[in-house]
C-alpha cells in the first residue's frame, strides 16, 4: 500500500489505518476487560464477499456499537470464532469499512472527527437536527456516498437513526437496498446503554453484559415493497412492535433491573 494511497472519499489510508490500530488498542478493554462482550455467529463475517455488504442494527450510543463492530469484524477476518481474544488482529485492519452517521454529530469536537476519519459515511438526518424535529427531503448526495462506500467495501447503518429502541426504521435504508442489491446482514446488540453513556465514550457501569449477534444474510425479491423491506428489517433487528407486545411491561421493567445488576463472569 502506497503511503499516500487515498481512499474513495480522499482519505489517506496510511492515516486511517494508525487511527483504527490505536483507537482499538484504547478501547479494547471496554469489550474484553472490566465489561466483556459475548459474541454469537461471527463466523459468518469471513465468508462474506469483500465489497457490497450492509449490515443493519439496532443502535444504542453514538460510537460504541461501532467501535465493537469493528473489533468483531476484523477478529473475524483475522481467523477468531466468537472472540476478540488479543487486539493484534487490528495490525493489519480492514480499510474499506464504513458506517452511517448523522454528519452534526461526526463535527462536534475534535475526537468526532477522528472517528469520522476512520469510516464514517456522513449524512444529513432528514428528520432531526441540533435537538430539534425536521422534515427536509434527503439528499441524493448522501446516497451516492453510501453507494460509493458499498462499492468500495463494507457499509454498517443503523436504520432507526437513534439509540432509542422500538423506533421506526427509516425509508431511505430500504431505497439503498433496492438500488444497489447489497448482501444484507442483520445485527443485534444489547448492553452498550447500560455499559456507556449515550456517546458511547465515558464507561458508566462495569460488569455489564455485552452481546452481538450476528445473523445470517437476508434475501430480498427483486421488486420487493418499501413496506415489506423495512418490516422485514425491523424482524431482522428485533426492533418490530411485535416484539414489544408480546412481552408484558413489568416484566420488560424486570429484566431490565437484572441487566442492571448482572455482573457477567467472561471466561473463554
């Protein structure tokens, strides 16, 4: 790799890669140290194609979701099962990963914009902004940068476009998937809000419970709906009403008092 050999978006790869090696370095006890992170079905990362892949999640703070994803795809890649056993495998890390984040919030302050230097795929959010409910149309720019992120390699979105959970999901992820066919692999995570503050940087409890899981890549019709998309989607995630309405609220109200206090023993 030549030293200043650029990514599509004109970043420098060089840069990029140092900037995931130590962020990874510094963050890696988060998820396998003082909070551990139990992962299930990694082992389908390794056999996905190199470009063209979007992987969809619920989201639960601004930049620790990711932070792990990124951890978990390139132990992944690197031959781990299930493990983020010895951050070495960030060495040598995937380049051309990407992820979807609202571009106010990639600006605000200096550490932002050293994730956003390390794949961030900026949009502007057509329904919210500086705190505040909007209705803009989206920008056909966006879009073009996220197809040519999915050209380049791996793109992770977080289709509700906030931490709360039971959101709807948002139309324009279903519009990407029609227009540029990518393989379509779902994530659920669990534990990061209870974990982090709703940044994802200060630690707020340790001991938590941490979980991903990956699952297998759906398939989508040709001339599937927008509706159908998205209601699949949100099974895919475990972000569908369904599954708030057949769990009762006290006990949604109990487990989450469990989560609280569980203190998760991680043995490998």
């Amino acid at each position: 790799m030549g030293l200043f050999k650029k990514n599509p978006f004109g970043h420098i790869l060089f840069i990029k890669k140092w900037i995931i090696r130590v962020l990874g370095v510094i963050t890696h006890r988060r998820y396998r140290g003082f909070n551990a992170l139990q992962i299930e079905g990694s082992e389908i990362i390794k056999d996905l194609p190199d470009r063209n892949v979007l992987f969809i999640s619920n989201h639960q703070t601004y930049f620790a979701d990711v932070v792990a994803m990124f951890h978990v795809f390139n132990a992944s890649l690197s031959g781990r099962t299930n493990s983020i056993k010895n951050v070495m495998y960030l060495w040598n890390p995937k380049l051309n990963l990407y992820y979807i984040a609202a571009r106010e919030t990639m600006r605000a302050g200096l550490l932002a914009r050293i994730f956003s230097y390390a794949g961030a795929i900026t949009v502007e959010r057509t329904w919210r902004d500086k705190g505040k409910d909007v209705n803009r149309q989206v920008k056909m720019s966006d879009i073009t940068s996220i197809g040519t992120a999915l050209k380049d390699g791996w793109v992770i979105t977080f289709p509700q476009g906030t931490t709360k959970p039971w959101k709807p999901i948002r139309k324009g992820t279903a519009h990407i998937i029609r227009k540029y066919n990518p393989v379509v692999v779902p994530i659920v995570i669990d534990g990061f809000r209870r974990s982090f503050d709703k940044k994802g940087i200060r630690v707020k409890k340790k001991g938590i419970l941490q979980s991903m899981v990956i699952k297998e890549p759906m398939e989508f019709a040709e001339n599937e709906s927008v509706e159908s998309i998205i209601e699949r989607l949100e099974m895919a995630i475990e972000q569908h009403s369904s599954f708030v309405k057949v769990i009762p609220r006290e006990v949604l109200l109990e487990q989450e008092k469990l989560n609280e206090q569980r203190r998760y023993s991680y043995k490998e």
